[in-house]
C-alpha cells in the first residue's frame, strides 16, 4: 500500500502544480487581454497620409467604466501646427495622447487622421506616421548609436550624429567614455530625463512622422536644459501636425491654440495672449508657474552670492 500511495501523492502533487499552472495562465490571458485591447477592423485598411491633420470630436473614454476619464472632448490639430493641452493633474492629458496612438479605443465619438476614422485603418499604418516622445523614455540595453537609429534602422553614422546634433545632444554623447558607442540603459550608463528624452527626440527626427505627440515629462528641469529641449523640438515640430501634453511655459507660449482641459472636459481654449486676457484657470496656472520659476532664479542668485 505504501508503495502505491507514494506515486499517488507524486501524481497529486504534479495535478496541483499543473492546475496551479492552468490558473497563472488564465491570468496571464487576463493580463494579454488588457494589453491587446485593440484589435484591427477585420478590413482594416492602411492609413492613407496626407498632410496629417488630426481630428477629435465628441470623444468619450473610460479606462474603467465607472469612472469616465473624457466626458466629450473636440479639438482639430490643423495639418503642420501645434496644440497644447494643459490643465491640472489627473484631467486626462496623457489619455488623449494615449487614445491617438489608439492604445485603447473609445466609448463615443470619433478620432480621425486626414479623415480616416483610426479605428478603421490598421494600427501598424497609423503609428508607422506618429512619433511619440513620451514623457519616460525607456532606453534599450545598448549603445546610444542604436537606441537613436532606431528611430529608422537604415539610418547612416552621418544622419545618427546630425539628428542628435539637432537634438541638442551630440556634444554631451561626445563627453561620454565610447561616445556613440556607449552602452546605455538600465544595465548601462543611466542618462537623466533630459538626456533620456533628447535621446527620444533624435530618435524621432529620424523617423521623421508627420505627427508628433509630445509628452512633456512634469519632472523641473534646468533653465538651460530647458531651453536646449526647447530649441530641438522647435526644429522637429516645425511643419509637423504635434499635439503637446504641456507643463512648461516655453512649450506653450508659441503653441497655434492651447486647450484647458480639467476633469475631462475643455475648461478653456485659445491662444497665450487670449487666455491671459481671460483670467480665468490658465492665467492663474500660469501665473503660479511663474512665481515658482523667479523663486527658483531668486533662490539660486542668493546662492551664488553666497
Ligand atoms: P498628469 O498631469 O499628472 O500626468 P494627466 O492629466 O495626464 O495627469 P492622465 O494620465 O490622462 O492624466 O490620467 C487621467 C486619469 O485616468 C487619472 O485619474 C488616472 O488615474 C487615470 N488613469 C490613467 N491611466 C490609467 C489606466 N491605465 N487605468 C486606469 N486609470 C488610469
């Protein structure tokens, strides 16, 4: 007997392992099926690219259906110019540039690219035309020549060093021990934020979309790296259709309109100048952003005096 029971327990045991098996499978579906959210249409068509004008109109979205996060949002991004959204956290900024890269679809209205309803063209062929500077960039474990080639993987040594030029970056990768070749990323040299999304910008010249969805990382930067971003993206979003997720000032100013969004609605809309004529929520966000920065300025030139 107990020589039978012994395979019998071994047997139990191996049911158990493979039912508890069974379950992390399930759940790893469960995980597949929040990431594969968005399918292609069965007859999904290849985005036909013009110009590149982005339309949203009466969009609705909820990540969870209890909570609706965009309660009816319509704006246009005219081919070639610049909208920035701002507003206070959690008003649904990001989820906008979310939804036009279509990570997730939405529950009402439409969003179109020259036209084209994104849900009816293929995802390949509308994110092959959108570049997307996000507000984390995540490096890969390898040299900084292939993380900015990969923006486009035919790209020359020349072209590599000239997008990083415009970039604002090629003079710090000069300092660096190998240059081009320094490895980098998480098992590699950890570059900040600010180099880390210049490295993504050049990365994007490459690519050269005609879209560009920037998401401004909320982290402060310095005056001067500030700046540096600044001018870089200056020169990438010239004649490109670029929605800005904004939370500096620089980034703003100059954008053709500026859309307030709070609690998943548009509070406010229109130009710098107009807005502050307003008074309303942005001029006081902007107001407030000014004092921190003459403190910040204030602060450092009682240090340096020191
Ligand atoms: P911030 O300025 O802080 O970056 P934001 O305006 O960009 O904020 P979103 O990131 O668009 O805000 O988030 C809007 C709301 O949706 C937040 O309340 C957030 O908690 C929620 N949210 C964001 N991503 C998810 C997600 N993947 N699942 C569920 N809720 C989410």
């Amino acid at each position: 007997l107990l020589q039978l029971s012994a395979p019998l327990n071994f047997i139990g045991f191996v049911y158990r392992e493979i039912r508890q098996g069974l379950t992390d499978i399930e759940q790893m579906f469960d995980l597949l099926e929040v990431k594969a959210e968005v399918n292609d249409a069965p007859n999904a068509a290849e985005l036909r690219i013009g110009q590149g004008a982005i339309s949203f109109k009466d969009v609705h979205f909820a990540y969870d259906a209890a909570r609706p996060i965009l309660k009816g949002i319509s704006f246009d991004v005219p081919a070639g110019k610049t909208v920035a959204v701002v507003g206070p956290s959690g008003a649904g900024k990001s989820t906008l540039s979310r939804l036009l890269y279509r990570f997730y679809d939405i529950q009402g209205g439409t969003i179109t690219v020259d036209g084209q309803d994104i849900r009816t063209v293929t995802q390949k062929s509308l994110r092959s035309v959108i570049g997307m500077v996000p507000q984390d960039t995540v490096l890969f474990n390898d040299t900084v020549a292939y993380n900015i080639r990969y923006g486009r993987t035919s790209a020359s040594d020349g072209e590599v060093f000239a997008a990083a030029e415009v970039a604002q970056i090629a003079h710090f990768i000069e300092t660096l021990p190998e240059g081009f070749e320094t490895k980098v990323g998480e098992r590699g040299l950890k570059l900040s934020g600010g180099e880390k999304q210049r490295v993504a910008i050049a990365r994007t010249i490459l690519k050269a979309p005609p879209i560009l969805i920037l998401d401004e990382a909320t982290s402060a930067l310095d005056t001067t790296t500030e700046r540096e971003i600044q001018t870089a993206l200056d020169v990438v979003s010239k004649n490109r259709t670029t929605l800005v997720i904004a939370h500096r000032l620089s980034t703003v100013i100059g954008a053709d309109e500026i859309i307030v969004l709070k609690s998943g609605e548009i509070a406010e809309r229109g130009t710098h100048a107009a807005l502050l004529e307003r008074n309303g929520l942005y001029a006081s966000m902007w107001n407030r952003q000014r004092e921190a920065t003459q403190a910040e300025e204030h602060l450092k030139q009682v240090r340096e005096s020191d």
